[in-house]
C-alpha cells in the first residue's frame, strides 16, 4: 500500500486560497478583497469580503469613485476583514490568537479592528499601498497592538 500523498498544500495556503474564493464574491469593479479567520486549530472561523451592508441592494449602488461623498463607494463598502469578524458567530473570545489570511494588507481601520478581536496573526498576499500614510498608520497600529504580520509568496491559485 502506498504512503499518504506529500504534495498537499500548506495551511497558509489552504487559508489563503479560501480568502482568494471569498474576493471572488466582491462586486467591487476595482478591487476585490477577501479574508479568512483561522483558529490554532486549523479551523476556519469566519470568511468576509468587501461589499456593502447586506442590506443595501448592490446592484443599485453607485460602484465608482467621486468627489460627491454620497456617490462614493468607499463610504458604504465593507471592507473584507470587518466583514469576516461581523460574520462570525460565535463569541469573540474565540478569535483571540487566530489568523486572519487576507489578500490585501489591511486599512488603518480594519488594522484596529483586528487588533481589537484579538486577531494575532495578519497573513496577506498583496501590500498595494505599502509606504502610503494609510499604510503606516496600519503596521503601527498592528506593531503597537503586538500583532504579527507576514506576507505570503503565493502563485494565483487558479493557475
């Protein structure tokens, strides 16, 4: 009988090509990010992506960038990793210590709210926005708040 198969993927990219799959449902023309919260056990917890309240009828919403605040996407958006900790279920005491895998480097905003949950680890893929304020702001926040973060060297997972 044959051993077991030593080509399986890494947890880190199991995780982070369920984060990928969940950027596949943003509506969002120009970016589209997804998130996946894993627990130390190997266990997905939670799964988000950038989009509008789920109430609001998206396919109404103004999608593009304007000057005029109530046309602009980026006032009603979402972003991927606050919607996985909204989607989670259970108690938030779960997540502290977990992973989160994100295809994009978190905003200043979500940086602290993952810092808040307790998220301990930030896994992303793409850091578009490296060395903008926004982008400071973030790994300060995350450095500060003793979050780890790396970046994961992936090929497209549908190659």
């Amino acid at each position: 009988m044959p051993g077991k198969r030593d080509d399986a993927i890494s947890w880190d990219e199991f995780f982070m090509r369920v984060a990928w799959a969940a950027a596949l449902r943003s509506k969002d023309p120009n970016t589209q990010v997804g998130a996946c919260i894993a627990g130390p056990d190997h266990r997905i917890l939670s799964v988000g992506y950038n989009g509008t309240p789920s109430a609001m009828d998206d396919d109404e919403f103004p999608w593009d960038t304007s000057e005029d605040p109530l046309r602009d996407k980026h006032n009603y958006v979402i972003h991927a990793e606050a919607n996985a900790i909204l989607n989670y279920r259970g108690s938030l005491r779960d997540l502290a210590g977990a992973t989160v895998y994100v295809t994009l480097f978190p905003c200043q905003e979500c940086a602290k709210t993952l810092a808040q949950a307790g998220i301990g680890e930030v896994v992303y893929l793409d850091d578009k926005y490296d060395g903008t304020e926004g982008n400071l702001i973030s790994k300060s926040v995350l450095e500060r708040c003793g979050v780890r973060t790396r970046q994961l060297q992936l090929p497209h997972p549908l190659d």
